[in-house]
C-alpha cells in the first residue's frame, strides 16, 4: 500500500515547497451482477484497498495543473481551456468531473495543482477510471467547500464518463468506489440507487482476482454497443408491455415477451441481463444464508452467461475461468468488470490457494502466452481524505 507520505514527496518535487492535501478512491471489483447496472437491474460489488491518490494544493494562478505518476502526458490549462476534452488522453476523466461541477454553476474559486497516483492496474477491469473520477470530486468537493452528498458526488463521476469520455457506463463502478466500506459488498439498485451494505464473512474462504493481462478498453465501441443492443431489446419488448429498462422484468415477464424480440443476438442480450439480475439477487440471498457453495455456482453460471449470451469475455477471461474451474477448492469464478480482456474474480479456499496460483498461473501462460497476475483481495472503504 502506497503512504500518504510518499505522494506528499512525489508531489513536492514536482511542484515545490508547501501544504498539500491527499485524498484517495479504490478500485472495485463486482462480485456478481455484470453489464446490469446501465440496465436497471442489481449489481455485488466491493471497493477493494488499493485505487487512485490525489494530492491537491490550491495556487493563486488561474490554471488547473495536472500530472500522473501513471501516465506520461501532463498539462497545464487555463479556466476557459477545462470544458475542451483532451483528445484521447487520461485527464478527461478528471476534467469530466471539473465540469460537471461547473454544470451545477459552481466556478473554481482557485488554481489548482493536481498529482494523482493509482495503485489500481490499468487496463484490468477494476474501475482505474471510476476512481480517478470519484477522488477528483471528492476532492474538489471539499477543497471548494460545496458541501455536495456522497451520492451526488457518485452521479458526477458517472456523468463524467457518459458525457466528457464517451462511455455509457452504469453507476456501478463509481458508486462502489464512492460508497464501499471495509469487509462489505454493496447491494445496488442501479435503478433506485437504494442499496445495502452486506457483510463479506468468507469463513476459510478468499477473494482472488486473476489479471489476464488482456487489458479491455471499454471505450473501444463494444461496451457502447451493448448498451446499444439492450436499448433496441427494450424498444421490441415496449410494443406489447411498457418498460422503460431491461431490469424492470422478471424471468417469468421475459419469457412471455421474448418471442417479439425476433433479431436473435438481441434477445441473447437481453437473456443475459434479465437472468444475471435473478443470478445477483439469488446470489446474495445465499450468501446471508452462509450457502457459498451456491454464491460460487452462481457465480460460473454468470460467467457461461456472459460468455455465450452476451459475448463480453473472449479468449483470455474463458482461459483463466476455465482453469480455476479445474482446481479443487475453487468454489467459483467468473469474469468481473467490462469484459473484452481484464480479470475473473474467484472465491478459494484458503488452503487451496496457493495451488490456485500455481497450477491456473501456469496453465493460463501455456494456453495463451501471456503471464497473468493474482491479487488476494482486501475489501475496503469509499472515497475520503487522508490527511
């Protein structure tokens, strides 16, 4: 775990001698309920202990500074320059949080020097993006003293990506790693936004995220497209029933409707969501119930769903589960985040684990050529200041 201390240093050398302010938001990874959020339906995620620090000090100069330990490009921008996207480049999702505040009417007061560092692995499908975003209104929040609640700071974020980046995300990612609290999971409406803090009591048992090293890149067009496709199943479904969301239907409601979805790839999608949605709350239901064997076959049922229905995993997420499906101990696993490349979240027993390791380490790097990395998962809290 990286010390408040360290970017206190990191950001001195960068900008020079004075006070210094850090804030820090995780990542996240979703236990079950994936590409429902932006559907209206459940989601299980957990914010995890590492994700993105942010230093900030306020400077007399009418400009907003912006570097990365992470990312190569820095800028510095004027106030009239922050509501103009940076090509492709990291600082649109800060920047997409800076004018959502400005869509609310709040100015920046002051200059800004912002040093952000993040400990989540990009490109791994644990919501780097959403905690860039998230800390950057946290911190924004209380350095210009809007008093803004946490939820609404969470619907920014969300904002950011739709708006400012370009990706039709749901409110999952920026919600866990807003609202996450320690040896918790969060189970969200996405819809309602009404959720509930369910504790995480893996008696012998641990999360273990798997990196494929197949990095996804959500803004490549497939996610959006997905979003796309559930919209149009929507649009089908609403000549005969009125809804306005694929999550406000029932196994039993989607079975009665589907035949009017007559493009086959549409109805597989939304197959998926309609039956991962009862996969979440099925899910959770064993969980309190202590019935982990059943959270894990839920789990890989998830994982064949987005396989064969939704077709989000690809070769590298079908690899890595496929070989935690072969080790003894591995009560279940399934791809998390976006898909299209990133990481299976797995629950293990603990004495299995280092076998887990090993043996799907080694299977994954002979079926794909890539050599993947694994993460014993710790649960922590949302957003907050660290100093």
């Amino acid at each position: 775990m990286m010390k408040v201390e360290d970017i206190k240093r990191e950001f001195l050398s960068i900008y020079g001698e004075g006070d210094v302010a850090v804030y820090f938001s995780p990542g996240r990874v979703n236990l079950i309920g994936e590409h429902t959020d932006y559907n209206g339906g459940f989601v299980f995620p957990c914010a995890l202990s590492f994700g993105t620090f942010l230093a900030v000090r306020k400077i007399e100069e009418k400009v907003v500074k912006f570097r990365s330990a992470n990312q190569d490009f820095a800028t510095k921008l004027s106030f009239n320059q922050l509501t103009t996207p940076q090509g492709k480049e990291w600082v649109n999702y800060p920047l997409g949080v800076i004018n959502q505040f400005f869509k609310k009417g709040i100015e920046l007061n002051t200059g800004l020097e912002l040093y952000f560092n993040g400990n989540v692995p990009n490109g791994a499908g644990l919501s780097s993006s959403a905690a860039l975003e998230v800390v950057t209104a946290y911190a924004l929040n209380d350095v210009l003293g809007t008093d803004l609640e946490r939820v609404e700071l969470v619907k920014m974020s969300q904002k950011a990506e739709n708006e400012f980046v370009g990706v039709n995300c749901g409110i999952m990612d920026q919600f866990a790693s807003g609202m996450g609290k320690a040896n918790h999971a969060i189970f969200l409406n996405c819809d309602t936004l009404d959720y509930e803090l369910v504790p995480i009591e893996l008696e012998g048992v641990k999360i273990v995220i798997s990196n494929t090293h197949s990095p996804h890149k959500l803004d490549a067009g497939k996610y959006n497209e997905r979003v796309a496709e559930c919209k149009a199943a929507v649009e089908k479904i609403r000549e005969i029933m009125p809804i306005n969301l694929l999550g406000e239907l029932s196994v039993e409601d989607f079975a009665s409707v589907e035949s009017t979805i007559t493009d086959d790839v549409i109805r597989r999608r939304a197959h998926h969501v309609v039956t991962e949605i009862k996969r979440t709350r099925d899910a959770v239901d064993a969980l309190k119930a202590g019935k982990v064997e059943e959270f894990g076959q839920l789990m890989n049922a998830s994982h064949t769903s987005l396989r064969d229905d939704y077709e989000v995993t690809g070769t590298a997420l079908d690899t890595m589960a496929e070989e935690a499906w072969k080790i003894d101990g591995v009560i279940g696993s399934r791809m998390t985040g976006g898909g299209f490349g990133g990481c299976t979240v797995s629950l293990v027993r603990d004495e299995a684990i280092d076998s887990f390791i090993e043996k799907v380490g080694a299977n994954y790097e002979k079926r794909t050529g890539i050599k993947p990395d694994f993460y014993v998962a710790e649960i922590g809290n949302g957003a907050s200041k660290l100093n």
